[in-house]
C-alpha cells in the first residue's frame, strides 16, 4: 500500500489545496492519505476535514520536516510518498505510477520530473536542470518532486532530517548512499508563488544565496528565517530575522 503523507500549515493563500485534495481523492484507491496540519489562522483545517478520504492529524509541529516525520510514524504504508503542499501530482496517474515503478525491488526511492505553473525560461531552465541533471549528477531531489521512498529506508535513516530548510537535500543526501532515485516520466506542476511574489530573477538569486549559506554550515533555522522573511510558507516564526542570528549547525 502507498501512504500519502501531505505536511500543511495556512496553505490556503496559496490556492493549491482543494486541488490537491480532489486530485489525491479521485486516485485514492485503497492508498492512505494522512494530512498533518500545524496551527493555521486560515482553512487548512476545516478544508481537510471535510474532505472524507483523508485521516487529518492536527500537530504543533514546527517545520515541514517534523510534520512529515508525524505522517511517517503514523501511516501504515509500505511506499510513503512525501507530498508537497503546493505542487499537483499527474492527474489520476501519479499513484498507479508509483505503485508500478516499486513492484522492482531494486527501487528504493524515487520522484517525479518537474515543472512551474509560471512559464519564464529561467523557471523551465530550473525545472529541467532539477529534474535531468541534478538527480543524474547529485542524486539529489527536492520535495516538489514528490519523494515517495520505501518505508524500510525511512525508517533506517531515522526520517526527514529535523531541520527548517534544505532537510530535502539532506534527506537525498541519506538517501543516494543506497541508490540513485528512480526519475518516474511524468510531470508534478509546482505553484511559483515565491517567484511571483519576489519577482523571479530577485528569487532566484536568493536560492543561489542560501545555498553557499547552506554549504558554509549556516545554522538551516536562521537561513530558513532569511529566506522566507515575509512570505512566510515552511515554518512560521513569531519574531523578525535577527541580523547576528548565524552560527555554525550541529549536523
């Protein structure tokens, strides 16, 4: 069985929840879908409650990672898929993919190709590179690829790293040391909502930032407080940037 795990917190600025919602329900099946949802000031929680197929699990989780690791301990699946909260699977395909591509038992962990919902050259360049080269060359994925991974592995490498940004680089990074992932052939379609809200070439120069933050061993809390400022998406923080806040992480 695949458990769908979905990590929500005030995702309904962003319009991509009741798509999410119809789109998992309509392919359902017999697959489990778990939401877990920490404190939200919108409808996040009454959305998924009133949506029949879903098991909602209301959690004080902090960032996206520990509301992930929440969904894993509980689901009862032998394939978890790691479902962003603003990217849309293939249309009544994504499950059936998945469900096949693991009936090898060499595929251990796999994600889907990718793309923007904003059509710029610069956003098609990222999505190709992310979905062509980067798995190929780092075997590395982000989560609006849709990580779905053997619970076993899970489970061997301790879960989603416990961390405010980049815990999907490192969860890759765990990941590859028992196999490059499995590129599936369709495509998810991510909302652009940072790029839009910033203005894209002002975004992606702020991705390239907190990437060198990131391999100069930047604390992953401070950085994550930098990057989302006031487009506040992964974790929601009750006090401003502090201008001295970095410091060497721990892992």
């Amino acid at each position: 069985m695949i458990s769908v795990v979905l990590p929500c917190v005030n995702e309904v600025r962003h319009g991509y929840l009741p798509k999410i919602i119809d789109n998992l329900q309509a392919q359902a099946g017999d697959k489990e879908l778990i939401a877990v949802v920490s404190p939200s000031t919108d409808e996040t929680l009454a959305l998924l409650q009133a949506a029949p197929q879903f098991r909602v699990i209301e959690a004080t989780a902090q960032n996206r990672a520990q509301r992930l690791n929440i969904g894993i301990q509980v689901s009862q699946g032998e394939i978890v898929l790691l479902h962003h909260p603003a990217t849309l699977l293939p249309t009544q395909t994504a499950l059936l993919q998945i469900e096949q591509a693991f009936q090898n038992p060499a595929v251990l962990w796999s994600g889907f190709c990718h793309q923007f919902d904003l059509d710029h050259w610069l956003l098609r360049y990222t999505s190709w590179y992310s979905s062509r080269v980067r798995p190929r060359w780092g075997q590395i994925l982000y989560l609006d690829h849709c990580l779905a991974v053997r619970r076993s592995l899970l489970t061997d490498i301790g879960g989603v790293p416990d961390m405010d940004i980049f815990e999907d680089t490192v969860l890759s990074q765990r990941l590859r040391t028992y196999g490059a992932p499995l590129m599936l052939p369709s495509r998810v379609v991510t909302s652009a909502r940072r790029y839009r809200s910033r203005g894209i070439y002002r975004q992606a120069l702020l991705n390239q930032m907190i990437k060198v933050m990131y391999h100069l061993h930047l604390d992953p809390q401070w950085i994550n407080r930098l990057y989302e400022q006031t487009v506040q998406i992964n974790v929601t923080y009750s006090n401003t940037l502090s201008q001295s806040g970095a410091s060497d992480a721990n892992d």
